[in-house]
C-alpha cells in the first residue's frame, strides 16, 4: 500500500493565507517570491524523490545543494572536506537570514553550554536566552539502504520553501545542520550500479564491492576510533565546533517487520551518561511517533529491536557527549525496486517485539502490500521534520538541559568512585599512547600532561605522563574509552531458555584496552602540576647524533615498522636483531650510511632512531622488503578486508589486492612471499555455498542471486589447491579469526578450534578483550608484551594440538591465560579455552601457515595486537622460533619481554 502524497499548497496562496494570519510582512512577501523560484528536488532531477526505479546520484545531489545554497539566503553550505575518495563531504547550516549573519557567535553561545564549567546559573540562563538550539541529522551512511539520501534533499528544500508558521519558528529558533550524505563515495557507487542495471535481470542485485573504500557497513562502528576521513569530519563537526542537543541518524532496517523504528533504545541501556539525555530521547522519539501517527503513517515501534547498548558510532556515542543521539530505522525495499509483503510475512523482531501486533509502542500496523522507497522517504521526512519541530517550539528547555547535563556529569565525575585516569609516560609503546591521547582530544575530551612527577593511589607519573580528569561534562565517554568494561548479563540479555542474546555489535569497546595502553583509574583528587593540553601532541621523532653502530629501532612501537617499511622502499638496509642479551627480540637496527632518509622517516613516523650501546650481533639478519598479497573478494566486499587495507596503508604496508582468478591461475611464489586471508568464512572465499554475509553491498533479492556473472566471487577447489601449493613450495600464509578453518579444513594442518559449533550456553565471548600470554621470542610476537589482551569476538578461535606426529610442526606464539580471562566485556565458559593457544604458526611443506584465532587488526582498531600482522609479513628466517611455550615467556629476562 502506497502512503498519500502530502497535499501542499500553491506557494501564492501559500503567501496570501499567511499574510492574512498576520505571520507575514512586506520583506516576509519579497522573501517568499524568492523562496518560490527555488527548485524542488522533482524538478531538478525530474522524477520525484523515492520514485520507483529511480535513484539520484551525488554528483546530481552536489549540483542541487550548490543551486539551492545560491538560491536561498536560509542556507549555508560548507564543505568540511574530501571522502575517502575525494568527493566534496558537506553540511548544509539551515536557519534564518539574521541567525547565519550570526553563526559565530552562536557557535561560541552554544560551547558555553556544552561545557559549563565555571558558568553560574544565572549566566547560564543569559546565554540560553540568547542563544539558538542546534540539531544535527545525518544521512546515506549506509547506502544501500538509499532512501535517505534522497530524503535529504527534499528534507532540505522543505526547510528552505515552506513558509508556514511552524518553519518559520525553526528557521528562527535552530540551527538545523544537514550532513546530506556521511557516506558520498557510497552514495554515488549505488545510485550508479542501481541505475546501470534497472529493467534488467540483475535490477537490485546487491553492489559487489564494499560501499565504502575501507569500511563498507562498520562506517558507522567509527564513531570513536575516527579512522575514516569521513568520520574526521563529522566528528570535527560535531564532538568539537557544534556540539548539538540532538543529533539524529537516519537508516534502514529488513523488510519483515515494522515499517519504522524510532527513538528510544530498547533495553538494555549503556549507563554513565547523564539520565536527562535518555529522557531526551523518548521525549524526541514521542514528538516523532505523534506526527507520523497524525500523517497515518503506520508500523511505527519505538523502544525496540535496537538496544541502547551499542557500538560506538555516532548514534550511540552520543549520549556521552551529552548529546540526545537517536537513530531511526525504515523498513528496506530492494534498493529502489518495490516490494510486496503479504501479511503473513510480517513478523516480530528482537528486543520488545516479539510478534507482528499492536502493542503500546506500535498502536498501528502496516497491513501488507507494496513497500516502496516513497514511503520510506516520506516517514524519514515526518521524523527529520519532528525533530527540528521540537527544538524550536522548546528552544529554551533543550538548551538548559544541555547546561544541566554538562553541569552535572562535571559533579558526578569530581564525586565518583574514579576520580581521573592516568596514563603513564611508561608504556609499552609510547607511541601509540600518544595517539590515544590525540583521539581523546579530537572527540572534544579535555586531557592534561604532567609536568612534574606526580603520585597518586601509591603509583608514580613521571613527567610527560597523561591525566583525564572525570570531572568534565564528557566524563562518561571518558569511562567507556578507558575504563575496564563488564556487559550486564540478567533477563534483558537472556532469552526466557537462558541463551545469551548478542549484543548489538560489541560487549565492549574499551579503546585503551584495543589500543594495548594501560590507564590506571585514580582514586583520589590530584593535586599536582599539569598543564592542559590545547593541540594535538606531536609525534615527531628523533636522531642520535652518532651512529657507528647504526640506528636502533625499537621492536615495541608499531610505528618502527612503518619507518622499516619507509625505509626498505629507499633502499635504505636494515637488520633485525634475533634473541640476543642486551636488545629486545626483534629490534630493528638501521644502517648510519643514510643520515637524510632517516631523518626523514623520523619525522614522517615520530620513531626515535636511538644509537645502539653495543655492536650489530652476528645473528642479526637483513630484513628485504616482503612481497604481500591479500585476498579480496566480490560478494559485497569484506570489511575485514577493507579495514586490512587501510592498517596497511596507514603503515605504508607494501601490498597487492588478489582477486579469485589471479589466486586459481596458481604459481603464486612466483610473484609472493605472503599471502593474508582476513577474516572470513570458507564459503564466502570459495563460493562452494552461499556465504559473505553483510559486507556492504546489500539490497539482493531473497534466495535468488541475481549478480551479474563477472561479479560472482569464490576461487573455489582451483583456488584451495594454489593456496595449499603456494604454502608447500614456501610460502607463508597469514589467516585471522575464522578464515583459519580453510587451512585447517582444506590443508589438513594438525589443529582443532576448541570452540567450533559450541552452544552459548557453554562458550560466549562476543567482542570482549581477553588475557593472552606471548611468547616474545617468537619471531611473530616479536616486541609484543609478555601478556596483553586479543579482542575475542564471533568468528574467533582458539586452537589445540590434534597429532603427536606432526605437533613439532606447530609452534604456539599466543595462549590464553589459566583463569580470569575477561578483561571487558561478556565472558561465558573460560575454561574451555584457558591455556589454549591463541596464535600459532605451523609448519606445512617448506612453508608455514601463521593462523592467528582473532581479529588482530580489527577495524583498524586493536592496535595492541598490529605488531603480530607486521611480524608475520616480515617472514623471519626458519629457525629462529624457540621451543618455548608463552607461559614460559613470563621467565625470560626483563629485557626480553
């Protein structure tokens, strides 16, 4: 059943009804003529938005917002960058003609209150008074799901057209800003394949490759990490220069069930941000529900299928910059191709919808019929216009609860039980602290550095060292970003069989912890001298003087091989240096004859080119520059993949991407010394059966594959055959997480994975940091810490011996702990990988298959565990690997671990 098209009227009869109630003036008259000359989005592209088959690209959405940003005086568009890709990434300032004279100064009116700290109530209500409420909506992060980005454009004229009453109160009392499309690259890649492919067989055919360069689908999992350019910029815009009382993110959801979700979150809920932004929420999501009622839009649910426990994008981030951050989610057609739902089709969902009936929260029930992007353009129109609606007629109240929520997560955090996290200038790799520390401060996050020693809870801060205090209105995300994290297990996250229900995405996203730097919580007030930090921390390195001996890399910073990688490109010679007294096991030694290139390195990388007590030892080896391939695959691309590509060019990684027919051809030694599977299972790499999952191209009609046939993916039974030959006349094959079972599988190797077809009930570890021990000595663990943590999560695998007669081929680099495993997040059934190895390397012909069971580069993410990728791509001579297990690790000398 088509939705109504809303009745609008003509824009001169429009004028004379408003002149009439007195709304208008004479320069109100002379604006509306104005107004009236602008183009609707129907004439412009010449259908209408969610038309069927139909599907505007962003160039064309470009073109629109240039014409109307020329056209319209209510509207400033500015362009705060360029997408993975280079394609103009925009946000349209919608407000009235005096506002935007303004916007500087309702920027800074606006900070005020996002971070209250020494502003009394009665200034408070001054800036209120003065200032105007801001909202921020976002749309087209996933494209696939494609309506919103054409919602966008006929959300934007509307607020720019209309000249009613209501508008008129939002133009006067909000800055609405619009990011039109969060993803533009993606945006464009399926308005383009949609449209290439519309009255043929293959119309709606899920797009092959990733919809986003690196990302596809986690885009919106960035949200904190901020490795995306794209979500540089909408972080920029939104943690930091216009910290808004709502933000809203506008998606799609499967097509079986409710026609809309709206605001709030089901149960269960991420505690520690401020009470009033929950209520914020229902409060929006009410005003939402209210209007699409009125408009007799039906299968509206709020309260349900989406938790308010979730990842850390920006939708779910936001409460804990004290922001009501909310997330509406339409039911999908196939991209722009209608689809027919009869009744029996409609069912319940997770999370406070149990079936397809008239419950509180959705009185009214969609009956079946046609579902067309139309309709999903028209109810994201309602919920967009809603939530700017409620801001203006309530200005002043969101404003002051924005004070409120600074003001008071400022006293929680001075009164907690946590006073401040510290970290220490002595980490690891102290480098990698440092970009913690960066990532704190590009989310708004207010850090301070020590400046002399500072003591606190027993524990001594040298100088250098980082403290980020509680007390600050962003004290909450400061909790979740360094503090130890346990997901609640009780009946909001059992079903009525006591099976653990997944958690939205992670049971944990504790940065530091991904990130492998410690931050210790403090317990008391510190009172010593700091300085707040006011810009990014620099990481540039630097050069010992002399260099007889060459230049010393440390094996503990990441950043050492993106140098060696750097300096292997200049032809520069570096060694690395085995298990010898006085280095660290792996340590990089760089030749001095090359003073410029080094120099240069350091400071492109910030590593520190130190000069080495002693002489090069004999055992030293030359590192060559590796000859690295990944395996990338259609079927909608492979996230891990992509996030596997952006690590390595962010580390100036030397690689080729290997499609299916390069990898059947065979003969693969001849042109590789590595190849990587990253994560992904047997299925989707051999196209032997249906597999892939949700990669990012989605919108495939149900059970049919109606990809076109040069863009099916798998290498099949050839392709498992020139792997297996490529590892036995020596090569080195890298697997993360489940990708491990095709060498297990496939190649016979002597290994199981313990926690293979376990019911929750007996193993369950989604997204949790677990305690692993390495071996140090190890050529893969070189310069790992003797014990860390590795993100556990689905797909992940531990592994046991299965033959004494080939368990000398297996040489175990990583075993999880005896007991106490979980770090954060949700862990059911320790036992049944505790002491269990966590990464291994075995021996398989003249080569080696290095199988690590988990996601060590995850999402560009776990920084912790990004040395065991670099170490295997290195491909240390044979031999070197001790016989030693990690548990003995803990006995080797302090400057071996």
């Amino acid at each position: 059943m088509r939705s109504r098209r809303p009745v609008r009227f003509a824009p001169v009869l429009a004028g004379l009804l408003l002149l009439a109630s007195g709304v208008y003036t004479p320069s109100g008259l002379a604006q509306s003529a104005r107004q009236s000359a602008l183009p609707s989005p129907e004439q412009f592209f010449g259908f209408q938005m969610g038309a069927d088959r139909k599907l505007a690209n962003w160039d064309k959405l470009h073109e629109y917002y240039q014409l109307l940003a020329k056209s319209s005086n209510k509207v400033k568009l500015v362009e705060l960058g360029k997408t993975s890709e280079g394609r103009p990434y925009l946000a349209l300032f919608i407000s009235s003609p005096a506002n935007l004279a303004k916007l500087d100064q309702y920027k800074q009116l606006n900070a005020r209150l996002a971070d209250p700290r020494g502003l009394s109530e009665a200034e408070a209500r001054k800036v209120v008074a003065e200032a105007r409420a801001v909202v921020i909506q976002s749309f087209a992060l996933h494209s696939s799901e494609v309506a919103a980005s054409q919602t966008a454009a006929e959300f934007v004229y509307d607020s720019l057209n209309r000249t009613d009453e209501e508008a008129q109160r939002m133009l006067d009392n909000v800055i609405s800003i619009v990011a039109p499309s969060i993803n533009p690259d993606g945006t464009q890649m399926i308005a383009d394949w949609y449209m290439k492919y519309v009255g043929t067989p293959h119309e709606a055919a899920g797009l092959p490759w990733l919809y986003q360069k690196y990302s596809g689908h986690d885009n919106n999992r960035d949200g904190f990490a901020l490795n995306l350019p794209e979500s540089q910029h909408l972080g920029r815009l939104m943690y930091r220069e216009w910290v808004p009382q709502a933000y809203v993110d506008h998606h799609q959801m499967g097509s079986n069930n409710a026609r809309l979700y709206i605001p709030p979150y089901a149960e269960p809920i991420r505690p520690d941000a401020d009470p009033l932004v929950w209520r914020e929420m229902a409060w929006w999501g009410a005003h939402m529900g209210t209007r699409l009622e009125a408009a007799g839009k039906t299968g509206v649910i709020g309260a349900a299928i989406y938790s308010g426990w979730g990842h850390m994008g920006f939708h779910w981030i936001t409460p804990f910059h004290n922001i009501a951050g909310m997330l509406t989610e339409s039911a999908s057609a196939r991209l722009a191709t209608p689809m027919y739902l009869h009744p029996d089709q409609l069912r319940g969902g997770p999370r406070n919808l149990p079936a397809y009936e008239s419950q509180t929260t959705m009185p009214s029930l969609w009956p079946g019929g046609w579902w067309r992007v139309r309709d999903i353009v028209e109810q994201q129109k309602i919920a967009a216009w809603a939530t700017v609606d409620l801001a203006a007629r309530n200005r002043e109240t969101v404003l002051w609860n924005m004070y409120l929520k600074g003001t008071r997560q400022t006293e929680r955090g001075a009164k907690g039980e946590v006073k401040a996290y510290a970290i220490s200038a002595a980490q690891h790799d102290p480098l990698t602290a440092r970009k913690l520390v960066n990532l704190l401060l590009d989310s708004g996050v207010e850090v301070h550095q020590v400046k002399t020693q500072a003591i606190a809870d027993g524990k001594v801060y040298a100088p250098g060292s980082f403290i980020v205090s509680m007390a600050q209105p962003k004290g909450g995300l400061v909790r979740w970003m360094l503090g130890r994290t346990f997901y609640p297990d009780n009946t909001y996250t059992r079903d009525r069989d006591g099976n653990p229900i997944r958690p939205y995405d992670m049971a944990t996203d504790t940065f530091g912890e991904f990130m492998g730097v410690r931050s210790d919580p403090i317990g008391e007030a510190m009172s010593t001298d700091v300085v707040k930090l006011t810009a990014r921390v620099p990481l540039a390195g630097t050069v010992a003087a002399s260099a007889v001996n060459g230049y010393l890399l440390s094996a503990k910073l990441n950043d050492s091989f993106r140098a060696v990688n750097l300096l292997l490109e200049k032809g520069v010679a570096v060694r690395r240096v085995p298990r010898v007294e006085g280095f660290t096991p792996g340590d990089f030694v760089v030749a001095g004859s090359a003073p410029s290139a080094v120099a240069e390195v350091a400071k492109q990388t910030g590593v520190t080119f130190a000069a080495p007590a002693n002489a090069v030892p004999a055992a030293a080896y030359d590192v060559r520059k590796p000859r690295i391939a990944m395996y990338q695959r259609y079927g909608g691309g492979n996230m891990d993949e992509g996030w596997t590509r952006l690590m390595f060019e962010q580390f100036n990684v030397p690689f080729t991407s290997l499609m299916d027919a390069e990898i059947r051809k065979g003969d693969l030694n001849a042109r590789f010394d590595v190849v990587v599977l990253p994560a992904d299972s047997v299925a989707a790499m051999t196209g032997e059966a249906a597999g892939g999952g949700r990669g990012g191209g989605g919108g495939a009609s149900g059970g049919q594959d109606s990809t076109p046939p040069e863009y099916r993916s798998g290498f099949g039974a050839d392709g498992v055959k020139a792997l297996q030959g490529f590892v036995q006349n020596g090569g080195t094959l890298v697997t993360f997480a489940q990708a491990g079972d095709l060498a297990i599988q496939r190649f016979g190797l002597p290994l199981r994975n313990v926690v293979a077809n376990l019911p929750p009930k007996e193993f369950w570890a989604p997204g949790s940091t677990l305690r692993v021990r390495y071996d140090t000595a190890h050529p893969i663990a070189y310069g790992m810490p003797a014990e860390g943590v590795a993100l556990f999560m689905a797909g992940s695998q531990a592994y046991e011996v299965t033959s004494t007669l080939n368990s000398q081929d297996v040489e175990i680099v990583s075993t999880y702990v005896e007991r106490d495993l979980l770090q954060s997040g949700w862990l059911l059934g320790e036992e049944v990988i505790a002491k269990k190895a966590a990464a291994v390397s075995v021996r398989h012909g003249q080569g080696k298959v290095v199988l690590i069971g988990f996601r060590p580069q995850h999402r560009d993410q776990t920084h912790g565990t990004f040395k065991l990728v670099f170490n295997a791509l290195l491909n240390a001579p044979a031999g070197l690997a001790p016989r030693t297990t990690p548990a003995a690790a803990q006995h080797q000398p302090q400057s071996e671990r």
